[in-house]
C-alpha cells in the first residue's frame, strides 16, 4: 500500500494530479541531507535573532502607517488595532517557535506546510510568501525618503534625482528613492467625529488587519532557522523577545501620537515627525527623522532577508529553477536570489504606493499564520506516519518487501497476499504462535486508526466552522437573517471539532516529529484554533481591491505550478513507506551520514 501510493498507476491524469498536491516531504532534521548539497552558515545565536526580528518590523509600523491607519480607519483606536495585531501575531509565534525548532530549516511556513499539509498548499504559501518579502521590502523604502525630505525642507525642496515624477500620459508617480507613500497630503474631507471609535468597531478592525503589516518580523527569525547555531532554544527566545519588544513599542507610540495630534490631522506621510513640528519641537523633529530614516534602512533590510530563503527552498524541492538554490561558496548564503529580490522590490517600490503594497502583505502574512497553526494541529493530532523514499532508495525497500511476503506467504501458505497486508499477517501468525497473544497489537492498530480519522474530521471541521463563521460576520452587507444563520452554523462546526479534539488523545508521534525536545505549543488545541480564528477574521476584512491583486500573483503561481513546480518536483517518483522501515534503510545506506 505504501509503495503504491507513490506511483502514478490508478485514477489517470487527474488523480495523479491530486496526488501531487498531497505529496508530503519529511522533516530535514529526521534525515540528513544527501553530502554535497549546500548549507547555509550556522552563525546565528539569540542575540542575532533578536536584532533581525526587531530590526525587521520596527519602523514599518510606527513610520509608514501610524498616520494612514488612524486616518482611515481607527482613530484614536490606533493602539487597540495594534494590540488586537499583536495578540494574534502573538498566537502565531507560540505555533511558530514549536515548528521552528522541530524543522529548522529554511522556508518558514511554506516549509512546515509541506511537511504537515501537502505539496499544493506549500506551494501555494511559498508563493504567498514570495509576494509577502518582496512587496513588504518595497513598502518600507516607499517610507523613507518622506522623512529625509524634512531635512530639505519638504517634500518640494528634495533634489531632483530624490524627488517624485509623474510619468507623461499616465496616472503614475515613481519614485527614484522611495518617497509617495501614496495618499494625499491634508485630506480636507475629513470631518471631525467624536468618540474614541470614530469609524466603529469594524473600523478598528481593519485597522488591526492593516497593521499586521508591522509584525511580520518575528517570521523572517523562523526563515533562518537553518541559520541558527541550536534552533531548539535560541529560535522560540529569539521569537518571543522580537515580538513582545514591538507590540510594546508599537502600542507606546500611538498612544503618544493620537494624544499629540487628532487623528484627521496627522501628516500620513510622517506623522510622528510632524506631530513633534506642530508642537514647536523642531529639535525633536530631526531626531525622530534620523532614526526614522535608519530604521526603515533596517526594516528594508530585514525585509528582504528572508526572500531569497524562501526561493531557496522552493528550488531545493524541486519547485522553482535551480537557479535560485545556489548557495555561494565563499559566504555560504543565497546570492542569486538576494540579488533578483533587491532587483524586483526595488522596482515594485518605484511604481506603487503603499496603501496597495501594505495590504498585499498582510494577505500573505496572514494565511501563512493560518497554515501555521493548522500545521501544528496535524502535528500534534495526525503527525505524518509515512515518509517520502527517494528513488535511490526504492530498490532496497523492494527487496525487503519480496523477503517479507515470501516469508508470510510460506507461514499462511497463500503466495497471493498483497504487500499492503503485510504487517496484519504478521500479528495473525504471532496469534496462532502464541495464544496468549489475544490479537492486541491489531486492535490497538484499528483504535489507533479510528481516533487519526476522527481528529482529521475534527481539524476539518474547526477549519469549516472558522471560514463560514467569519465570512459571516463580515458580511454585512446581507440581511440580518443570513447572517445569524451562517455564524450559528459557524459556531457549532468550531465548536463540535474543538470540543472532540480536547477530549480524543493527541498521537504519540508527536513526541519522536523532527527536533525533540524543543518549545512546545501550550494550550493545544484551544491556542492554535483560536490563532486560526483571528487571523481568518483579519483575513477575510482586507479590502477587495487587494484580493484582487493578490487573487493576480496566487492565479499566476498556479500556473507555474502546473507547468512547473509538479513535474520538477522532488518528490515526483518517491514513494511512501512506514517511518519505522525507513528509519532502517537509512541506516544501511552509505549515502546519508549521521
């Protein structure tokens, strides 16, 4: 049966088609890479990880949206939106640190989906995440040049070469240096509404969904892992320290600015330098400006590091040209990749703003969120129990197969025996051995079998449950009826698979998945559902002109994929075995060193 399943026999173009998509690759750290394939430098400790998290989130926030969020959509509920932001970016991390430092590898989420979910949905985050660094990184250099423009005197003062252009014949502004961020300097429609929730709860919502954009960093730390000098401890602290060290900083800052200046009237270009001039402090101004400016330079940085990780990844799977896993031998790090990433976020940041590159991000942050904290109830509930057998290694499985059917076949005297029976065969003839032996193992097998079925059902329907109970609260443009109905069936899927997953054992193979010994998730199943709840409802409030957009690249991706990515992939002629079978080819295979 495991042999089988890895063929293309059966089903024809279609069902190999459908296999493709849930062809699942193993845990790097279950089994050492083939000697010769590249590795990135392992030169990163807690302090390091520190820094690139922080470094790569404070200053996109604070800088670049603070005035455009509280303007749009929160007002003086900017710190509630961050906060809301940071929980859920929060709920995430905890998923992520555990995966992190079972599979420290790169790719982030795109590689713990491949490993839990399968071949079409990693692709899909991986193509996500593609679109998530790069227009992230553009984003960020959008942002800079509006606060170095305060040392010239304003924007009209910037020397040419630094300064906005209009092209001839078309609505467009570029940007040599990253200076429009987009909108319309002194919005005068703008009237003055009372209240801390100007724009109603819904308001302050999207503004957390807008401003997820600003706690993408601590998911460039997990992009490293395979950096990292020992990811089961430094990953999780490294994490964890980024996060909180952000969300605080975040949440003291738009306190501090929706107090200076009302939110209507807030410069969105620089809305914390400008608050400090209306007040007279112009000293203030050009220290805020500095660092301004070397934060976003740190931001853009940290942005567009985990980029070229990501495209590694995916070339090393077989998913995107070969080009882009090339590791340099002298630095040990993706130069090719880094170089095309600079190449296509420079252009995208000279010719869009960032209202539209913000939301473009936030999609792929946070459905890489959501696969996260899927990734990790199938880790926990029905962790993968085959493994891919790469074709070097098929004809040693296939050998001890013959041996083992033609042993049974002698025992039972029946040659007709199919191999997938194999292992029920031998607990029969045990049985008949021994009869003491009162068939426990099978039993135990069927029990076992019966709760994996059960838990997938319930993940299923926790992710069911989730999707109609958002999409109906969010839905507010129907009647109230259709609204009730959807959320109350929402409810009862989320909390009918919640409930059978609290009270159904999680799988002992959760203990031997990848690196053990590492961070552990707390409070499973209830923190990872609710990481998908959140995330889900952030989801599905973005606008839909930025699902448009990205409904473009994900379009895009799928095709590649289809003329790509399946045929080259490297899981394309692997087939399934047992974890404990192949564990002991492994072993006797010269080709992999421990």
């Amino acid at each position: 049966m495991a042999l089988e399943a890895g063929t293309n026999g059966g089903g024809g173009r279609w069902g190999s088609g459908f296999r493709s998509l849930m062809r699942r690759k193993q845990v790097d750290s279950d089994r050492v890479r083939i000697e010769g394939q590249p590795q990135l430098a392992r030169e990163l400790k807690i302090p390091e990880l520190v820094v690139i998290g922080v470094g790569s989130t404070v200053g996109a926030g604070v800088y670049v949206l603070v005035g455009t969020v509280a303007r749009e959509h929160a007002g003086p509920a900017l710190t509630i939106s961050f906060l809301i932001a940071g929980i859920a970016a929060a709920l995430s991390a905890f998923c992520y640190a555990e995966l992190a430092s079972r599979c420290p590898s790169a790719g982030s989420a795109y590689h713990y989906s491949y490993i839990c979910v399968g071949e079409g949905v990693a692709w899909l985050i991986g193509w996500a995440l593609v679109l998530e660094y790069t227009i992230g990184g553009s984003a960020v250099a959008r942002g800079i040049s509006p606060n170095l423009a305060l040392f010239f005197g304003g924007p009209d003062s910037l020397p040419w070469i630094l300064a906005r252009h209009q092209l001839p014949w078309f609505d467009i502004i570029v940007d040599p240096s990253g200076t429009y961020i987009g909108f319309q300097i002194g919005w005068t429609g703008y009237k003055v509404t009372d209240g801390y929730f100007p724009f109603g709860v819904n308001g302050m919502l999207a503004g957390s969904a807008t401003v997820f954009f600003a706690y993408i960093g601590f998911d460039t730390v997990a992009s490293t892992a395979e950096e990292v000098k020992n990811p089961q401890r430094d990953l999780p602290l490294g994490i964890a320290l980024a996060l909180a060290i952000c969300c605080l900083l975040y949440m003291a800052v738009s306190i501090v600015i929706v107090g200076l200046v009302p939110y209507f009237a807030m410069d969105p270009d620089t809305p914390i330098s400008s608050a400090f001039a209306q007040h007279g402090m112009q000293w203030a101004m050009y220290v805020v400006t500095s660092g301004a400016v070397l934060a976003l330079c740190s931001t853009l940085m940290g942005s567009l590091l985990p980029q070229p990780r990501i495209l590694m990844a995916m070339a090393r799977d077989g998913l995107l040209p070969p080009f882009f896993s090339d590791v340099n031998k002298q630095t040990q790090v993706p130069v090719k990749s880094t170089i095309v990433t600079g190449i296509v976020a420079a252009a995208l940041a000279f010719g869009m703003d960032v209202s539209q590159l913000a939301g473009m991000v936030s999609v792929g942050t946070l459905l890489a969120f959501i696969i996260v904290a899927i990734s990790i109830l199938i880790l926990r509930y029905v962790p993968p129990d085959e493994v891919p057998l790469p074709p070097s290694m098929q004809e040693s499985y296939r050998l001890n197969q013959e041996c083992d059917e033609e042993m049974n076949s002698n025992l039972l005297g029946d040659e007709n025996w199919n191999t997938s029976h194999v292992k029920d065969v031998i607990v029969v003839v045990e049985s008949m051995k021994d009869p003491l032996i009162k068939k426990g193992p099978f039993k135990g097998k069927m029990e076992e079998m019966k709760r994996r079925k059960i838990a997938a059902l319930s993940i299923g329907s926790v992710c069911l449950g989730v999707l109609i109970l958002t999409s109906s609260a969010s839905a507010t443009w129907l009647p109230f009826l259709p609204i009730s109905v959807g959320c109350i069936i929402g409810v009862v899927l989320l909390v009918a698979g919640l409930s059978v997953l609290s009270w159904i054992d999680q799988d002992d193979g959760r203990h031997s998945f990848g690196y053990a010994g590492g961070f552990m998730c707390p409070f499973v199943p209830l923190l990872p559902v609710m990481c998908i709840l959140i995330n889900t409802y952030l989801l599905i409030n973005l606008g839909g002109d930025t699902w448009m957009r990205v409904g473009i690249w994900l379009l895009m991706g799928v095709l590649v994929y289809i003329f790509y990515g399946r045929t080259h992939s490297s899981l394309k002629d692997v087939v399934y075995v047992p974890v404990a079978q192949a564990d002991e080819i492994y072993r006797t295979s010269s080709g992999y060193v421990s």
